[in-house]
C-alpha cells in the first residue's frame, strides 16, 4: 500500500528495463545497470519490472535476467519469443511472470500481437512447459475476440492487449482503436482472464487506456526511460503511477 493507492490496488505499473539495457550496450559498458534501475522503479511504486530477452540480445542479457530474478521485491515479467531456447531459459530462471510475445529478428520494437490461432500447437506446448515449472503465462495479442477467445481455450490466466496501433493511431483513428481495446478488455474478462496492456504508451496517452476498468495492469518502458533522462528514474516512475491512478480513479467516481 502507498499514498498513491491508499486502499490498495487500484491499476498495477509493469516498468520495462530494456531500454537501460540498450543504453549500456551502445557502448559496451557496464553502466547504466539495469539491476540498479529496477531497484530505483520498484522504490518509486512499480508493481513488476518487465523485461525482455531478445534472441538477438540487442538489450538485456542473460545475465541481467539470472542477477535480477532473486533481488526484486516485487514481481519479474519475463517477456520471450517462443522459441525452445527461450522457454528453456525462461523454466531455469523460473520469473513469476512469462508473456510469450512475437519477436522478428529485423523489427526495432514489437510490431504486433502474437498469432495464438495460427501457431496454437507451438504455444501450447510453451505455455504447457511454462506452466509445469509454476510460472504464470500471458500472452501478448492483438484486442481480437478471436485471438482472445484462443487464448483462454488454450487454459492462460492473463493475456496483455498490444496498444500499439492505438498509440500511433491519428485524430481520425483514435477513437476506434481504444474503443478496440475497451471490447477486447470486456471479452477478455467475460472470459476469465486477467487483462493487461502496453506498448507505446507515454505520459500524454496512457490516461485513457489506464481509465478501462477492466484493465489490471499497463507494461511500460520506453518513456519511462526517455523520460528520467530529465526528471530522474524514481520520479519518471512516480509520474506514470500517478497519472495512471488519478485516470483509474477519476472513472470511478463519474461512473
């Protein structure tokens, strides 16, 4: 419980850590430490650090993944391609939280959700493994009802909705890719399952996705990162939060 949330839980913060991560390797150092970053984010009321290992390893390492699993506080969202290397990788270091996303070796960041209907057999047998070692799966899709309702026939308890076209979307668009997102959430729910979103998410954007009720928690990095360049990592974190809870709880009094 914090002075932000004084009656508990009102929307969970999952900061991403790569962009850290990518800092320090564009010049091979050994600075800034992601470790250190998610120390400072979960002091400032982040709720999970999420972070990604890329097959190309083009930010967080291995090592990042085995340093960080026993220090947090909190809750590591490991996000994975699905790919035997990385499920196996994902089962030894055992995060409480796996969301299986696409991954493309050429894209610069997550262009889309992942297709649960067309590669159903290879997912499952992820999620089936991910599961037998106790680790709670999400999957990263699309707010399709038919990719939703795909998820929760495979037996996932959460899945997170890419909010990517609603973030680069245009005045003329903008409308009906939340409104996408609000139905994805609501069916999503329907079905069960815990509802998360993110991607593309920044402090001018983020308050009408943070105000869909039946969202429980938003994924977000990049601002955040960008963001402390100016204002400091721990402030950076409380901004989000903040903005986050005053648009949660600003829907809950007009409802």
């Amino acid at each position: 419980m914090s002075f932000l949330q004084p009656n508990g839980p009102v929307i969970d913060l999952g900061v991403n850590i790569d962009h850290v991560a990518t800092l320090r390797n564009a010049r091979g150092t050994v600075y800034p430490d992601p470790l250190r970053a998610a120390m400072l984010a979960e002091q400032a009321g982040a709720d999970v650090i999420t972070l990604h290992l890329r097959e190309d390893r083009r930010h967080i390492k291995d090592a990042d993944v085995i340093a960080l699993r026993p220090q947090l506080m909190t809750r590591m969202n490991l996000e994975a391609a699905v790919t035997r290397e990385m499920i196996d990788f994902a089962c030894a270091v055992r995060p409480q939280d796996v969301c299986l996303v696409p991954e493309r070796r050429e894209e610069v960041t997550t262009e889309g959700g992942l297709d649960v209907i067309r590669y159903y057999r290879q997912v499952e047998a992820a999620v089936k493994q991910l599961q037998g070692e106790g680790i709670r799966v999400s999957l990263f899709i699309d707010a399709d009802e038919a990719q939703i309702g795909a998820a929760a026939d495979m037996g996932v308890p959460v899945i997170e909705l890419h909010t990517g076209r609603y973030a680069e979307a245009g005045e003329g668009e903008l409308a009906h890719e939340l409104e996408r997102i609000r139905a994805g959430a609501r069916f999503g729910v329907a079905r069960g399952l815990k509802v998360n979103a993110g991607h593309g998410l920044h402090y001018q954007n983020v308050q009408a996705i943070a105000a869909i009720a039946d969202i429980g928690e938003l994924n977000i990095g990049h601002a955040i990162v960008s963001h402390a360049l100016f204002a400091g990592f721990e402030n950076a974190v409380r901004e989000m939060k903040a903005i986050m809870v005053a648009a949660r709880l600003a829907t809950r009094v007009t409802a």
